[in-house]
C-alpha cells in the first residue's frame, strides 16, 4: 500500500511520530491521500478546520470532505501536477478555504498527493467588518462650515478668506500645518461651501492603511484581485466620492506607487481599479492635508515632484496656536460649553490666572491639545466646583519643571525597573498631549507608529 511505502521512508516509530508532530505543528490543515485517492494522513488543523474526525477522513475518499466544488486530490493524481490556490467548501459547516495540492512523488513513481488546506472564513469576517465600516463612510457628508471655525485673530480671519476663495474654484487644495492645527475642519468647510456640498465627502487618512491596502481602498479592485477580494470586485474611495470631494489626510504617508496612481487620477481625470486593465471616468475634487516637509521629501525623492505640482495649486497654511494665543479665550469657552454638555455639567467659569498661563505655554499640540486639556480640567472639577483654577490643569511637557533633587536617597529600583517606569510615564504624557492621537504622538517622540504600538502594548496603555 502507498500509505506503507509513505511511512516507510520515515524509518521507525520514532521517525513516525516525528513526522506526525511536525505536520500537527502547522497552523494550515495538511491531508495525504494515497494513488487511490484515500486518506491516509490529515494533522490537527485539519480537523479543526473541517470539523472532521480522523475516523471520518482517513482510509476513506478524498472526496467525503468536500461540502462545495471538486476534488484537488484527485486532479493532481490524474495529471501528475501541482494545483495551487482553488477556493472551496468543506466539512459539515461548509467552512470556506484555499486548496493547493501537490504530488507525492516516491522514487519516481506517483504514491499519492499531499495538499494544504488555508481558512479564509476569518479573512471574510474581516473583509465584512471593512465593508460595513464601508457603508458608514458613503454616509459620511461634511459636518463643518466656516461658521464653525472659532478665532478672531487676523491669521485665523485671513486662512478663513483664502479658504472660501478656494471653496469657489475646482482647483486642488493642500493644507499645509502642524498636527492639531484644524485642517480637517478647513476640508469640511471648503466642501460646504463650495458647489459639490451636495454630493458625497469622503476623508481618508492615508497613514492608517497599509500600502496594499490603500490602493484598492483608494481605487477599487475586481474580481479576484487578490485572496478574499469581494466576488464582483469592488468600488474604492473615487468612485465613492464621485461628484463630489476625496480628502486624503496625511498625504505624505502615501507610498510611491499609489503617488504614481493619484497623479493618474488628477491629471487623466480616471482610475483603474486594482486587478482590471480598463479605466473608470470619475469627477472628484481633491482636498490633501499634512505635516509633512513635502518639499524636503521631494528633495529626497521620497515624493513625487510631479505630483507634488499638481496637489499645491491652491495651498493653505494652517496657523499654530502659538502664533494665534489672542483666540486662547474664545477657544477655551467653546470647549468647556461643549465638554459641559458632554458631560452634564453646568457651565463653568475660568479664572484670568488660568487664562495667563494657558497664554504662556506654547502648545506643540496646537488646538487638540488645548481641547484635551480643557477636557480633563473640567474632569478635575468637583460635583460642587464651578470655577476653573490652576490647580485643575494638567499640562504635559512644560519645560519649567523642577530639576531632579541629586540626594543620597537609595535607587528606587534597577536602573531597568527606572527605565521603564520613566517610558511609561513619557509614553502617557505624549499620548496626553497629542489628544489620543497615536500618529501624533509618534511625531512627538520621533519614533515609527508601529514602535509606538508595540511601546504601548508593552507597557499596557492600550
């Protein structure tokens, strides 16, 4: 019998089970059939995958796990060749999976054929998930006009201006500024203003996607793009947007290859989807957002001049607070209104002390950062307290804090232990500052979004 010869080359039971515990290690299901097509070995995976016992699969066809399409097995042992990638149902849940077979060749006779079997019902659950975060964001339409702006400095009135002039033109739009500076708030309010208010508004924060993922959510995919592409292929964010506005946050996070594409899209006024050769017609106004030198990347050849040219038609940049602190006060009663009635408290007061020092600091958060602040001021108020005084601020990163007291007091801890306790505590005072705002953060502390994920999972803050 093939399943004799098979474990045969294996040697003794030693070697036996050897094997068996090296194929029971894999995470994909393994099945062996013999030049018969019978089972004669499967691994726990498989059994897990398929929902099928050992006594139900081995010594019996390779067909009884399959719950939809034909046997991989059995092709291979009629054609003598490798199969890769058939997608299928199998065992009784009819579980969804990707089949490759290839065949067992023994001293040059065909023995059998030993194939691998990948779940992707979880990769559906996710694609699913992402498909009704989907629909949430063909819902989405511009939520802020320029009446919601708060500022009366000449920058802020002056930013207002040119943005309007904008509103009124085709023209692509990037707004330039430091993180918390309110460009999405300027992106909204364009669109609302401009004559596609109407039609839809669609933001994308392109640091948040992978670059795979970002070209098929920007432009779409076809059928069978790739492994779990929705059958019938897919609209991207454009055709979503059609008509009406595509805001890309964070645009110099864009890889070189979606750059090459967006230029596509702004300069032939069309997309192609990934996986297709035949280009979509699509009318959709740009508005681009970011922190970035973009000038200095495309110096570095880490973006692309052209297109570069093409979004800074119409750039607008956004004021720091520190050039605009006269608005301090306007901004603090516009966020403790807000925050009273998110929290159900009764409006409050501010105390010019609080109101002097919140003029002194510097704010590398910008307005994100006075609104966390004023956030967690009003949390410190007692049920009793209606008055915002110093003493309920709490402002990281002041660079008046007293230097260390150098006694002889023993080392709290190893200089380990002190370490990371000292991470900690930066880590949370950056993620303070930075309103929640992971990307941010990571600006802050100069380190890569995912190294500061990996720091928060490390330390628990998330």
């Amino acid at each position: 019998m093939a399943e004799d010869k098979i474990f045969a080359l294996a040697g003794n039971s030693e070697n036996k089970l050897l094997l068996q515990t090296i194929i029971d290690s894999l995470s994909d299901a393994v099945s062996v059939v013999d030049e018969n097509g019978i089972g004669i070995m499967i691994n726990r995976a498989y059994t897990r995958i398929t929902g099928m016992t050992e006594e139900q699969v081995l010594h019996k066809p390779a067909t009884v796990d399959i719950a939809e399409g034909e046997s991989v097995h059995m092709r291979v042992l009629q054609t003598g060749k490798p199969i890769k990638g058939v997608r299928m149902k199998v065992g009784p849940h009819r579980r969804e999976v990707i089949v490759s077979c290839a065949p067992l060749v023994i001293r040059g006779e065909l023995k059998g054929s030993v194939g691998v079997i990948q779940d992707i019902s979880e990769l559906r659950r996710v694609m699913e998930e992402l498909e009704r975060t989907r629909r949430l964001v063909r819902k989405l339409e511009s939520r802020y006009t320029f009446d919601d702006i708060i500022g009366n400095s000449d920058q802020i009135r002056k930013t207002i201006e040119r943005a309007a002039q904008a509103a009124a033109t085709p023209a692509c739009v990037l707004l330039r500024g430091e993180c918390g500076t309110g460009k999405e708030l300027f992106a909204h309010a364009i669109h609302h203003a401009s004559d596609r208010t109407e039609k839809p508004f669609i933001r994308v924060n392109c640091a948040s996607l992978t670059d795979t993922l970002l070209e098929s959510e920007l432009f779409g995919y076809a059928d069978g793009a790739f492994t779990g592409a929705k059958k019938g292929g897919r609209k991207g964010y454009f055709e979503e947007a059609e008509g009406g506005t595509l805001f890309l946050d964070e645009i110099g996070a864009m890889n070189p290859e979606a750059q090459g594409r967006l230029l596509r899209a702004i300069q032939e006024g069309e997309i192609i989807r990934v996986g297709e050769s035949r280009s979509r017609r699509i009318d959709v106004r740009i508005i681009a957002a970011t922190n970035a030198d973009l000038e200095k990347m495309v110096e570095n050849e880490q973006f692309r001049k052209d297109l570069y040219y093409r979004l800074n038609v119409f750039p607008i940049v956004m004021p720091p607070l520190r050039d605009i602190k006269s608005d301090i006060p306007l901004l603090v009663n516009h966020f403790l209104s807000r925050y009273a009635q998110e929290y159900g408290r009764t409006v409050v007061e501010v105390t010019p002390a609080v109101y002097r020092r919140l003029k002194e600091y510097d704010w590398p958060g910008n307005m994100r950062e006075l609104q966390n602040v004023i956030a967690r001021a009003l949390i410190n108020l007692d049920r009793d307290e209606y008055v915002i005084e110093e003493q309920h601020l709490v402002m990281p990163f002041i660079s008046s804090r007293e230097p260390a007291d150098c006694s002889d007091e023993p080392l709290a801890g190893t200089l380990k232990d002190m370490h990371r306790a000292w991470e900690k505590e930066v880590l949370q005072q950056a993620m303070s500052q930075a309103g929640g705002n992971k990307a941010e953060a990571a600006r802050l502390l100069n380190i890569s979004i995912r190294n500061l994920y990996n720091k928060l999972h490390h330390h628990k803050l998330i």
